[in-house]
C-alpha cells in the first residue's frame, strides 16, 4: 500500500514539474539550435588587416579637420573570393554599437529560421509585405510587426513583474537564436522606432535607454557572408534574402539617404563600376550611419564590408570613402 501511494505522488510531482515547464513555455517560439548547422571558419588575413587599416587611416586623416577620431569608426572586411577559404579583417569590429536599421538583418534571418522550421506555420501576403518593406524600404512599422511575430509578443501597457518576466523572455527568442548559432557580443530584442518607446516598450529598456539592440561589425559581417554563401538557413532561403537586399545605384536620387544610392553605392559610381554588384542593409540615426554590404565587381571581387560610425552621422563620406579605397587596392591583395 505504501508502495503504491509513494508512486502516485511521484506521478503527481512529474505531473506537476511538467506543468510547470508548460506554463513557463507556452507560447516561446524559440527554435532549437540548427544541429547540423557549418560555423562560419573565417581565417584572419595579415594582408586584408593591412588593406583595411589603410583604408580607415587615410579616411581618418581625410576627416581630421571633422575631428573624427579612430573610435568613431568600426569595420569589418571579409574576402569572399574563395568560398572555402574565407578571409578576414576588423578595425575594432568587436566593438559594440548600436546597429539602427542593420539589426533587421538578423530579424530577417531569424524570420526565415522560423519560416523553415514550422514554426510560423503561413508565409502570407502580409507577412511578405511586412519582409519586405523592412528590408528594402527600411521601415519601423514594418520591423514591429516582424518582431511581434517572432516573438510572440506585443507592444502596449506596462505589465506586472511576473508577466514582465514571462513577456520578456519571450521578447529574447531571436538572442537565443543567433547565441546557439555562436554568435556573440550582439543584442538584438528591440523594436526600431521613428521616435520613441512606450509601455512595455520602455520597461524593457528599464526606462533608461538600457538593453538596446547592439551588433559587431564582425557579428554582421558573418551574416552578411552567410547570406551571400547561402549557407544561412538554406540556400534557397539566402537567395530570397538576397534578393531583398539587391540594390540598384544606378542613376541618381534626391534621397541622401537612399540605401541604393547612397552609403557604399557612392563609392561604386564615383569609381565607375557600373556593372558591379550590390547587396546592402543600411541603418542611421541622428548620431549613427552605417551600412553592412555585399559586392561583386566585374573583375572578380566579392566581398563584405560592414562599416559602422558614430557621432557623425551627418559625415556621408565616410563609408564610401573606405570602400572605394578598398576596392582600388583589393585585387592585389590575397
């Protein structure tokens, strides 16, 4: 008798633990760690080192006069010549910063993730215009909606500390995601806004601007590769993102801050490469500018360059003129 009332609390206390789990969980949409998924080897290059260093110094003396000083400045190059024998070099590229619009690259991936993985079980129109209008038109609203998605989680009122808790562990799905991944030194969990946050928006941010999104150059520059390599999430899935990111500098635009004309793509039309490549995520703000590119030229460069600034996001020269010195003196260069 003894026996058989030991064994019905012990079901009742695993029936209960996993009650718990169930409740702690419910609604998480985070996806397990992709098991058979190829870290990215990238091998770093005293010679790119060079060629990027180069390239950051002669642009730090250019702004000199600007007072634009080495910590204004972080980048990340990667030679993708070679598929299999990825190269690299960073100037400060493990410097945390905050990403303004680059982070919905990784939304964009993570979305893909879930997509592939059923754990978004429809692909509908809305859905697609929401895809797209984040990464090409770079729109806030559009990036809300994506993460709400993701997450399963909404803006709105301020929340007790217990359902803080829960909400807010859920708002962490797409962290999790890219740390199973290897991915580090990165914060990607907040909605992008116009203007400011409010409610829960703002207790996530503990109502002192902390928690924001942060990325690396070297962080979005792995993406970037991965994109391009099609090795993120699956091959057809890089292609669908590439193609969001295509972008078009030909011609000209009344947008200074059109991700097509603007950013990288000035150094290709002052150089003339009009047969050249581009796929790119820009992101700025009132102090930011940043832009995280692919480019393939005519006479076989393929490279990621992700360039990041601070505190003088008004200095519009500054990303293409890194890039335009890196294409002059890459292709002698291995």
């Amino acid at each position: 008798m003894k026996k058989s009332i030991s064994i019905f609390l012990s079901l009742i206390v695993i029936g209960l633990t996993f009650a718990n789990v169930a409740a702690q969980t419910k609604g998480d949409i985070n996806p397990n760690p992709q098991k058979t998924y190829p870290l990215t080897d990238i091998e770093t290059s005293p010679a790119l080192q060079t060629l990027l260093n180069n390239a950051v110094g002669e642009t730090l003396n250019n702004f000199a006069a600007k007072k634009v000083k080495t910590d204004s400045i972080a980048a990340t190059l990667i030679d993708m010549r070679d598929a299999k024998n990825l190269k690299m070099a960073n100037y400060r590229g493990e410097q945390k910063i905050y990403p303004a619009s680059v982070v919905k690259l990784f939304y964009m991936a993570a979305l893909h993730r879930w997509l592939e993985d059923g754990r978004i079980k429809i692909a509908s129109p809305e859905l697609q215009r929401g895809l797209k209008d984040m990464i090409v038109d770079s729109s806030n609203e559009a990036t809300q909606y994506i993460l709400d998605v993701l997450t399963d989680t909404s803006s709105g009122s301020e929340l007790p500390a217990k359902e803080f808790e829960t909400w807010s562990y859920k708002r962490n799905a797409v962290n999790r995601y890219f740390e199973s991944l290897g991915y580090k030194n990165i914060n990607v969990n907040q909605k992008t806004f116009c203007e400011d946050a409010y409610g829960r928006e703002q207790q996530f941010r503990n109502y002192k601007g902390e928690n924001r999104n942060m990325l690396t150059t070297n962080a979005t520059a792995r993406l970037m590769a991965e994109i391009a390599l099609g090795k993120s999430v699956s091959a057809e899935r890089s292609r669908q993102m590439l193609d969001l990111m295509r972008r078009d500098f030909s011609g000209t635009s009344k947008d200074a801050d059109d991700q097509a004309h603007g950013f990288t793509a000035i150094a290709l039309n002052e150089l003339n490469l009009k047969d050249a490549k581009l796929w790119s995520k820009a992101g700025w703000t009132s102090k930011t500018r940043h832009d995280a590119a692919y480019i393939e030229t005519p006479d076989g460069l393929k490279f990621v360059l992700v360039v990041f600034t601070e505190n003088f996001a008004e200095e519009r020269d500054i990303i293409p003129s890194i890039a335009s010195k890196i294409i002059k003196n890459f292709k002698q260069t291995r």
